[in-house]
C-alpha cells in the first residue's frame, strides 16, 4: 500500500497557490491513501476546499483535526461552537461531504489495513522541565509576554464550564485506546495530530519555544501505538519539524508543510515536495 502523508497545510495562511501545487504533488506520488495529520485551516469554508481539492489525489483519504481545526474565534464561541462541537459535529460533516473518513469519528479498514486516530491533545508530559516555567503558566498559556492560542481559541465546554485540558488529553488517549480495541485489522496506521515521541521534538534554547514545547505532545498516544504490534505506521503533525524514524517495530512519520515564513523563501511547488512522504507498508 503507497500512503502519501502529510499535515500542518494551514491553508488560511499559506493560500490557495500552496494548496494547488499540495494536491499536485500528492497526484503525482499516485498513492492508495492521503494521510492527512491535522492543521488545515481555522475557517470551516476554507477547510472544506482543502479537503475538496485533496481528495482526488488520492484513492482513499483519511484525516484527523489538528488544534487549529478545532479553533473557534471568542464570538462563535459565545454561540456554543466550542472545540467539541468542531470535532464531534462539524467537521465530521465537513469530511462527510468531501469523501473523506474522518479518523476522528471512527476508525477504518482499507484494503486490510487499519486506520485509527485522533486529535489527542497536549497534556504537558514532553514539557521543558529545566525551563522551570511555574505551573499556573501551563494553565494560563502564557509565560514571558508569549501567549500560546489554544488557550484562547480551542475551549472544550460542556455545561457551561471549560473541560480542563488534562481532561480532554485524556479522552481522546482513550478514544485511541478504543479505536485500537475496535479495529479489525492485521495490520494498523495510527494518526495523532499531536507529537507521539519525544524523540520527534526539535529543541530550540529560547525561552518561548521551550515554553511551547509543553503544548507540543502526548507521550502515552506514542506508548499506546507502539505497545500494539498491529501497529507499522505512525504519523503526527503539530511540530512544523519533520522526521521520519524507526521506533522499535513502527514507523513514525511527522511531514509537515509549515508556515509559508517557515519555508525559507522556498517556492510552493519546492515546499510542498518536501511537505508529503511516501510510505509504502
Ligand atoms: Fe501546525
Ligand atoms: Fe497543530
């Protein structure tokens, strides 16, 4: 099976040249399946034309939110569209109305093999101890005048309260657990957006983005893929750092487009060849 991966397209920021050389390039590679690991696009239009324009590249195409496809700006938030609501809801729909399974919302079986996936989210475990940032900055997302946005822009609500993020970490590791459990599969591709392995972050010495690095990963989503022996393939986004490593019997792939500030004054058609690989299981 020739799986094309790839994540953090952020389209609302790259723009629409970005995303045409994208589905180019994933047509050229001809694979079986697009992976795609989260971090689309903020505005559910735009988003939806993600999908719409990625799906022919592919013969099957599965996605999982990234922390930015779950944003919803303070006034919708106001309304009741919080980040439950853009998982659970809309973008499942969204993702119905492309042709596109939404990993998400259920797993899935492609010619034998096994998709399951989720979002996940951080849960402070691969955070930068020696920073000694204090543990009430975790919970504000805000150290050193840097603000980190999900606090802002992803609220997970349910009766009027906001769902601690420890909390929602934890249901979507066991929305794994279950993907896992329910599979029926020989062999298995599990999709997180947030990093699985501490070995696939990039460490920087400025203060901000050690601070950062809290909101990065999940280490147990990594423990739970790699402790399953079905499963050969991993794929992560959310760190704008690709890698592609051996861990024990799986593959962990993280293949990142980035922001356009990112590419290094690359052209879009040298940044997106970059930006998809090509595993085949
Ligand atoms: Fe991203
Ligand atoms: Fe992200």
């Amino acid at each position: 099976m020739r799986i094309a991966v790839t994540s953090d397209i952020h389209v609302d920021k790259n723009g629409p040249r970005a995303l045409e050389a994208l589905a180019a390039r994933v047509r050229a590679l001809e694979p079986d399946v697009l992976v795609l690991a989260g971090d689309v696009a903020t505005p559910l239009t735009t988003l939806l034309e993600a999908l719409l324009a990625l799906r022919p590249c592919a013969r099957e195409m599965v996605f999982v939110a990234g922390n930015h496809d779950v944003w919803s700006h303070p006034l919708a938030q106001a309304q009741g569209v919080d980040a439950w609501t853009r998982l659970d809801r809309l973008l499942p729909a969204l993702c119905l109305e492309a042709g596109v399974h939404d990993l998400d919302a259920s797993p899935v079986v492609i010619d034998g093999v096994g998709f399951v996936g989720t979002l996940g989210w951080w849960d402070l475990s691969m955070r930068d101890e020696a920073l000694g940032a204090p543990a009430s900055a975790y919970v504000t997302g805000e150290f050193g005048g840097l603000r980190w946005m999900d606090h802002v822009f992803a609220r997970f609500r349910r009766e009027g309260e906001d769902v601690p993020y420890a909390v929602v970490a934890a249901e979507l590791r066991e929305r794994l657990r279950g993907q896992l459990r329910a599979v029926n599969a020989d062999r298995v591709v599990g999709v997180t957006h947030m990093v699985q392995f501490d070995s696939q972050l990039v460490h920087k010495s400025h203060p901000g983005w050690r601070f950062c690095q809290g909101f990065i990963g999940h280490r147990a989503l990594g423990d739970i893929l790699a402790a399953d022996e079905r499963v050969v393939l991993s794929v992560c986004g959310h760190t704008h750092s690709p890698s592609d490593q051996q861990i024990g019997r799986l593959r962990a792939v993280c293949s990142p487009l980035g922001y356009r500030s990112e590419w290094l004054g690359r052209p879009d058609v040298e940044a997106v060849e970059r930006a998809v690989a090509l595993v085949e299981i």
